[in-house]
C-alpha cells in the first residue's frame, strides 16, 4: 500500500439514502471506523429533487417528501460519531483490492477499505437508447433532469409536454408540469400496462385528466430548432405498428422515461462481473459481489420501486460489512 494511502475499516460510496441507511446500520453493528463518500455538496441524493410526498410510508409511518425523508437520516448522521462524512469527493478509480482514487476540489487522496460498500444509485436511460427516430430539437430531456430543472434550478422547461414511457418519474412529473400550469398533451406507454406504481397511475394522470396511450410508441419526433410535434402509433402484442393508427400531438417538450440502468462502472474497472442485461453484480445473494468484503446496495444492485425497499436492504449491507469486519477481527 502507497505510503500516501489513508486506509478505513469501512468505506461507502453515495450519500443518498442507500449509502447513508447502510453507514447507520454499521455504526450499530459496532464498526467504529466509517468513511461515507458524497460527489455532491449535499447528502439525500436522488431525494433532494423529489418535493412529492410518497415517501416513508413503510420505514416511518409517515407520507414525507424526499428532502423530508433524507433530512431524518442526516440528522441520525450526524447524531452518529463512528461515520465522518466527506461531501464533493467523486471516487475516479477502484482496484481489485479494496482501493478508491478520489477527487475532491483542488487536490487528489487515495484511500484503502477492509469493507467497501457500493451505493452509487442509477441513471436514466436516454432518447438514444430507445431509439426513437427523427430530427435532433432542443427539448427532448430524461424526466429526472426536468424533474431537477422544475424543483431545484425553479426553471419550466416547456409548455406543451409529451411524456413517453410511464415509468413513475414520467408518471411523476406529467403531474408536476401541470401543477406548473403546462399542458401535458398525453403519456405513450408501449406495453399494455404501465411501468409505473399504481397509485402513480391516478395520482399523477387520472386525477389530472392527462391520457395514458397504453400499446402506443413514439415513431417519430419533428422539429428544426426545438421539437414541434411528435408522431405516436398503436403497436400489436408483438410490438410491430398497426397500419392506419397513427396520429400527432403537438409539443414543445419531450419527457424520456423509459427505464434505469444501475450505476456500477466503477465495481466493472475492478474487475467484478457484471450481468450484461441489468448492469447489476452477479450476486450470491442480497447486496453481495464475487469480491469478498465488496457490497453493492440500493439501486446499484438492483431498481427499487420504493425508496423505503432501499433503506432496508441497505442497512443488511451494513450489517454485512459489519460481519465481514469481525471475520477480520477488525
């Protein structure tokens, strides 16, 4: 190990609330050494930009927003001595070994794990990986972007608004739009049901009267400088268009929420085996990697509907960072 090498009994990596319920679990576990890693100036990851209630149903008993949610965990963070937090520090590097390169702001560290834990999230899946085709406009964004440009930036990124897919940030911000006075034109799912939670599907479209076109595609977007229209048709069971269904809806923004892939470039540049459908661990089982004393949890495992489903499988990691510890006589 570098000489420069600073080495802790457990690492985590994300402060959203995979990485932060899994650092808490730990500390109760008696890990007395706890490093949690946040490339953002603030802990609550994904949850910061989620203003909607819906949350903690399950963990507190209680409908809390996403800030509402993270803020109890932070609080309990901090309340926490065992586990020292280090904001705008992006891991660039993992080696085998338990090994992390680090950038923070003006100067570069290299740290050592016993046990690392893996909370890196998701992101979303693109235009480009549908595909849909046609011209390349301005206002065509993946729903969590515009979902951070309307709660955290205070900007509307259109007026007129086509989501496609019904996956429940889709499903989420077809509400926002039209509670920011937008017109959102339709939602085109093109299974027969929707990718979204129940209760989404008539919070979210039915309650605001925004249509859902189930077994329904995009085939093409339209549009010099920022798109104008897109073209929408119904397909069969196998997916293939029906002649004569077609039809247009006017728009000036298109929302792209088609499905998550599990952030895991990082366990990949170490070696670890990867399934190439989900970008997710080959597991033995909940949270585990083929490298001993190498965790993956929350949505890097796997994509959770819930974030309270998050926090509990989470805190196993913790627990199971713990148990590998001991093993060490750490």
């Amino acid at each position: 190990m570098k000489n420069n090498t600073v080495q802790h009994d457990c690492i985590i990596v994300g402060g959203g609330p995979a990485g932060m319920a899994a650092a808490l679990e730990a500390a109760a576990q008696g890990v007395k050494d706890i490093l949690l890693l946040e490339r953002d100036q603030y802990l609550g990851g994904i949850l910061n930009q989620c203003i909607h209630t819906g949350f903690g149903l399950h963990q507190f008993q209680a409908d809390l927003t996403g800030p509402e949610f993270s803020a109890r965990y932070i609080q309990r963070l901090h309340e926490t001595p065992q586990i020292r937090v280090s904001l705008q520090t992006f891991v660039v590097r993992l080696t085998p070994d338990k090994i992390l390169t680090c950038i923070k702001p003006g100067r570069m560290l290299t740290l050592a794990a016993k046990a690392l834990i893996l909370c890196t999230g998701c992101r979303e899946r693109t235009r480009e990986m549908i595909p849909i085709p046609g011209t390349r406009p301005a206002g065509v964004f993946p729903a969590g972007l515009a979902q951070k440009l309307i709660n955290m930036e205070g900007l509307l990124p259109g007026k007129e608004v086509v989501v496609i897919g019904s996956g429940d940030i889709g499903l989420i911000m077809a509400r926002r739009f039209s509670l920011e006075g937008a017109r959102v034109r339709a939602v085109i799912e093109i299974l027969p049901q929707s990718r979204g939670l129940a209760r989404n599907v008539v919070q979210c479209l039915e309650d605001f009267d925004i249509p859902l076109y189930l077994q329904h595609r995009v085939a093409c977007l339209y549009g010099r400088q920022r798109v104008e229209k897109v073209k929408v048709v119904r397909v069969d069971d196998s997916l293939r268009d029906l002649p004569g269904t077609a039809f247009f809806l006017p728009c000036d923004t298109v929302l792209v929420s088609v499905g998550l892939i599990p952030e895991n470039e990082l366990i990949e540049m170490a070696g670890v085996p990867l399934d190439p459908r989900t970008n997710t661990p080959v597991s033995p089982g909940i949270n585990q990697t083929s490298f001993p004393g190498l965790f993956v949890s929350g949505n890097a495992f796997r994509i959770y509907d819930l974030v309270d489903s998050v926090v509990r499988d989470s805190a196993c990691a913790g627990r199971q960072a713990a148990e590998y510890l001991r093993g060490l006589g750490t």
